[in-house]
C-alpha cells in the first residue's frame, strides 16, 4: 500500500476506466469478485488496525450501503473482528438490496454471529440519533456506504447520514472515495464525508487530484486488489 502525495507521480483513473478495469479482471483474468472484494477489505482493516495502535481496547463503526462498498465494509468488520477489536456494523438500507459478492459476505458475517444493526433509510427513523448511538465510544468510523460509481444528487435521507456522520468526535475513515465525492470531478453532490483517511482500489481517482478534494479524502493510500492496472495496458 502506498500513500498519495500530490507533488508524485501516479496513475489516475476515472470511473469508466476504474468499471472497465474491473470488468477486464473479473471477465477475462477470471479473478472471482469476491477475491477482488477480499483483498481491498483486508487493505483496509490492516491499515485501520495500524492507526488505531495505540488505541485501548478500540472500537469501530463501519457504516455500510447495500452495495459493493458496503460488500468491502462486511469484509473490513470480519478482519478487524478476527483481530480482537470491537466492531459495530451498521446496514444502511434494506438487507434485500444486498445482492452479489456483498450479499456473500454479509451472509459470511453473520455466519460468525456477528451482529448487523440495521437503518432504515426510508425516512421514518430520526438518522442523527441513531448514528450518534451507534457511533457511541468509537475511535473511528468507517465510511462504507458508496462506491466510485455513484452519481447524481443525493436524496435526502443520506445526506442527513453522510451530515451527521461527519458530526462525530471520531475521525472518519472512507473506502475508496468519500462516500458522495463524484469520482471524476472531485464535487460533493450535495454532501460528502470528510474522511481523515481514504484508502482507494488500484489508482488514484480522477477527482482525488482536483484543487480542495484533499478536505474530504484526508490522506490517500492506494492499495492493490491482487491485480494492478498495468498488466491490462490499456489503462
């Protein structure tokens, strides 16, 4: 895993060359989802393990959407889990939704018995009190709720999520990109985490070099998913 610094050399990629990447390891490589899934969840269990150190008996709040971002953040509460830390996992959104390689480590995860807290995000719940609750006597929470291929306005239910998970004490830890950061131009879409670390999939992401994307990504690190885009070469 490297971290980003903006005055080095990187690649960059935007969102259609982060879905045809994707597409090209999965289709013609062969390479389950599900491992690609595995090895960026572990990416950033391992990096959360090392920023809370020095922490005592540190607990986490992973905040999970109903898609492969919240597919990485079920595998991200099963690693942290196996290292002894304690782990509040949150499903933003109707466990029907969860299809696919999410739904396969969400099963995973309450397999062991994990518990999954559920938010119901057709309004009817009062957001702030129940991330305030959630994220009660947390060191970090993690930001697992959408992916770089979201686009368009956030409705309103999850802005109010994404507003009041910034309102934590804790500092926020984000997957992949801030959860509502458009992945090619660097704009909140209404609202957008502010994370203190994002630890991003295979390249830096278009919008991460735009001028004051860094007061949401906080710093970047770039990890692998067990296929890097320069054996492909057309990226």
């Amino acid at each position: 895993m490297k971290r980003y610094l903006r005055d080095s050399e990187c690649l960059v990629m935007s969102r259609d060359e982060v879905r045809a990447f994707d597409s090209w390891a999965i289709n013609e490589l062969g390479v389950p989802g599900v491992v690609l899934m595995e090895n960026a969840g572990r990416s950033c269990a391992e990096l959360i393990e090392e920023k809370l150190a020095r922490v005592e008996h540190a607990k986490v709040c992973i905040f999970c959407g109903t898609g492969n971002n919240g597919g990485d953040g079920f595998v991200i509460a099963r690693q942290l889990l196996n290292s002894g830390l304690k782990v509040v996992t949150v499903l933003c959104g109707e466990r029907s939704k969860v299809k696919g390689d999410a739904k396969v480590n969400l099963d995973i995860l309450e397999g062991l018995g994990a518990s999954i807290e559920q938010l119901d995000m057709s309004g009817g719940e009062d957001i702030e009190e129940n991330v305030s609750e959630f994220a009660t006597g947390c060191a970090m929470v993690v930001d697992g709720l959408f992916g770089t291929g979201f686009r368009g306005e956030l409705r309103d239910e999850y802005k109010r999520l994404i507003e009041s998970m910034n309102r934590q004490s804790c500092p926020i830890f984000s997957v992949d990109i801030p959860s509502g950061l458009d992945c090619d131009t660097g704009e909140e879409l209404g609202a957008a985490i502010k994370a203190s670390w994002t630890v991003t999939f295979a390249a830096v992401k278009r919008g991460f070099v735009r001028e004051g994307a860094q007061r949401f990504t906080g710093e970047v690190y770039v990890a692998s998913i067990g296929v890097e885009p320069h054996y492909r070469g057309a990226v």
